[in-house]
C-alpha cells in the first residue's frame, strides 16, 4: 500500500527547497540588479554558503512540526513554530558568516530580507497545500469488509487525514452483501477494498471477490492498513504465524554495528552534557528534598535479562516507592526541582551511561520495571517478544504514546513497539531521534 503521508511530506519538502532558493535568488537579483538567466560570480557565491544554511533550516521545520500532514492543522501552533523558526533560522545565519571570515561576505540584509520572504512562501504554500488536501476528489476512495471490532478504530477523521474517504463497509460477520458492494464499487469508482480477517476466513467469499471483481482494484488486508495509518501493530489482528514471518528474520551484522556506534556516540555526548550539569542538578535536588541524589531501579533488557536503570530522582522517597505500581503518576509525589527536570527531560540523562555499557540502545522499546513486565506478559498476549530487541532511551512508543498508568494503556504502547521491532532500521531510529528533540524542545 502506498504511503500517503511521506508522499505528501516529500511533495511539502520539495516545495520548501525550491522556494528558498527562489526566495534568495529574488533578493539577490533586486540586490545586485542582476535578472540575467545564469547567475553571476557574486550570485554564486550567496548559493553555496546558503545552500549549506538550507540543510538547518530544513531541519529546523521538521522539529517544528512543519511537515504535518494536514499542515495548518492548528494555525495558532503554526504561528507560534513560524516565530521559532525565523529566530533559529537567523541566529544560525548569523553564527555561521561570523564563524567563516574566509566567506567573504557579511549579507545581514540580504539574510533577513531571505529569511522573512521565504517565510511568506512558506505561509502561502502551506495555505495553498491545505486546501488542495482538502479537495474530495483529491483523496483515494475505500471500501471496507471487515467486523466492527476489526473497523471500530479506523474512524472517517482518521482516514481523511491520511488522504482516504470511506465509501462504505460492510460487516463481515453477517451476510456478506456481495452484489451491493460490487455496485458500489462499480458506481463509486473506488480504488480500494480493506478486507479484514473475518473475511479471508471464508473461502466463499474470497471465491467471489477473485471471480468477479477486476484484480486491477487495490487489495489491501486491515492489518497492513491499520499498520500503515496508525504506525502500530493491533494486536488482535495477528497470531503466531504473524510472527513468524515478520520477527523470525536474522539481524543485519552491519546495521546492528551502525547502530552501536551511534549508542557509543550519543553516550559519549551525553555523559559529558550530564557531567557539566550534574553538579547544579545534584546540588538542586539535594536541597528540594532528602534523599538520594539518583534513583535506581531493576527494570527487564534484551533476552529478558535483567538491568538496573539510573536516572535523577524526581519524586519524594516513600516507604512504598517499590509498591505501588502507578507511582510515577501521582502529581503529589513529585518534587519541584522534579518537574523542572522532567519537563527538559535532563531526569534520563544517567541512562547514558547504561547506553555506553551495552544495557540499553538509544532507540528501542522502553525497558520495564521487573514487577509490572510480570503482570504485562500474564494479561498481554505476545508481550514477551518486546525482549527480543535491546530496550532505548527513547523509541517509538515512548514519542506516540504517554507513560502508561494500566494494563489497558500499556497494551496499545506494546502495540507500537510491535510497530518499531517489524520496521526498525537506520532510518527509522534517526526519525524517532529527531522528533525525541522536537519533544525536548517544544
């Protein structure tokens, strides 16, 4: 199944390059009176240092969340991230032509007036993109058979927002409406048919569809189209051979070198960030509250191995601390300089040190406490396989799903980290790191 979303975004990203390099060639061209086609010397010049700006600023709008799909979706946030950016953008600017005397140039005005028409662009393609996104015709028309415990999740809100409009579904745990769907298709003009697993259970039916219905047509199974719209695994759609055929697969000796080195790295930066800070942060914690500076816990690894977690303590020290299953959601026992620590994150830092040992992975499902895993792997089917990977400092459920506070909500988190073992690679774990600093900076 295409991937809507990305193809959006790419369409979104291209847009911005072409209209930073117009935006700074306009300028150039009003600068130095210069409206020939080929640039000249001096021209040539603002594009290469300002191509290399270009690479951060593109950064810059991914962390602010300009690459949303759909992208004025709040225009208050939209805003507010456009100020961000045309500080960041020209501080960055700024730094940069300071730092390379050899440049040659020193384009103060020329870089505000770039930057702040280039954020006029920015404003009118978004606005533009919007409502283009909003055009019926634009969005790829679906039916679905499914039951409507399969179907009671993939609400009409969240299909459009992925660029889908739901024609009908029909429930396959009744008489399946063969005729009436095939009209529907026929009349509608659909391109799509989400078939559940109640559906494929039923070789009549699957006869059906194969005899009379053009195989031109999109086939798509609910669990792959789940997948694809939510970035999570429903565990009510998959089984034993679900994993067998998507988890059975043998590590990549390369990739998981790759991906030791960036752990090694990023443990490296972070204990020295942790050492400059640790002083202040020790000195704060010890005076808002007795107790000890870290906080300590045995939580489960790779392999079901165990591991001791070390992080900043940011709650009051209880007798029961080690009892109560929810503590970390009680708001009460939170310390101040807690909130502080918890809200840039600096609490975590200290796992970097469980990174640089071999313990955790900067990107990987969460590592869970030894007592609550107990009761996940007893009331959550397949919760065990999580262990099949090495647990992360941060990871994809930890950036889609809040801290769980019951079995229920840790459920749809194990979903995601089902979602993150199947697809995980290079590329995935460098997305989930970036928006990681978009959380820590927004």
């Amino acid at each position: 199944m295409r991937n809507k979303n990305f193809s959006l975004k790419f369409v979104l990203l291209v847009g911005d390059i072409f209209l930073m390099y117009l935006a700074l060639l306009l300028i150039l061209a009003i600068r130095y009176k210069d409206f020939s086609f080929l640039p000249g010397p001096q021209t040539r010049i603002f594009l290469y240092h300002f191509s290399f700006i270009s690479l951060f600023w593109l950064l810059f709008l991914f962390l602010l969340d300009f690459y949303e799909i759909p992208p004025l979706k709040k225009v208050f946030d939209f805003f507010r991230n456009l100020l961000i950016f045309i500080f960041l953008a020209g501080a960055l600017g700024v730094i940069y032509f300071y730092l390379r005397p050899e440049a040659l140039i020193a384009p103060k005005t020329i870089l505000i007036s770039d930057l702040l028409i280039f954020s006029l662009f920015l404003c009118g393609w978004r606005y533009i993109f919007s409502r283009i996104l909003k055009l019926q015709n634009f969005r790829e028309k679906i039916v679905m058979v499914g039951s409507p415990a399969e179907l009671k999740d993939l609400s009409p809100d969240l299909l459009n927002q992925n660029g889908y409009e739901l024609v009908a579904s029909f429930n396959s745990n009744s008489d399946f409406e063969f005729l009436k769907l095939k009209e529907t298709i026929e009349k509608e003009k659909v391109n799509s048919i989400v078939l559940g697993f109640n559906f494929y259970k039923n070789e009549q039916w699957v006869q059906q569809i194969f005899q009379n219905l053009p195989l031109k047509l999109n086939y798509i199974s609910l669990d792959n189209f789940y997948e694809n719209l939510t970035k999570k695994v429903p565990i009510e759609m998959i089984d034993e051979v679900w994993f067998l055929e998507n988890l059975s697969r043998s590590e990549k000796r390369t990739e998981e070198i790759l991906k030791r080195g960036l752990d090694v790295l990023f443990s490296f930066a972070g204990l020295l960030i942790t050492a400059i800070l640790f002083p202040f942060i020790a000195l704060a914690i010890k005076i808002d509250s007795p107790g000890s500076v870290f906080y300590t816990q045995e939580r489960i690894g790779k392999d079901r191995k165990n591991l001791t977690l070390y992080k900043f303590r940011t709650m009051k020290v209880s007798g029961d601390q080690d009892k109560k299953l929810w503590r970390e959601k009680d708001p009460g026992q939170i310390t101040r300089v807690g909130r502080i620590l918890r809200r840039i994150h600096l609490d975590e830092f200290p796992q970097f040190w469980s990174i640089l040992k071999g313990d955790l992975s900067f990107v990987g499902p969460r590592a869970e406490w030894e007592k609550l895993a107990r009761i996940f792997e007893k009331e959550i089917p397949f919760y065990s396989q999580r262990y099949l990977v090495r647990p992360g400092f941060t990871g994809w459920a930890q950036i889609n799903f809040p801290a769980s506070a019951s079995v229920e909500e840790a459920k749809e988190k194990f979903e995601y980290d089902l979602y993150y073992i199947k697809n995980r690679n290079f590329f995935l774990d460098l997305g989930i790191i970036l928006k990681t600093i978009r959380i820590i900076f927004r």
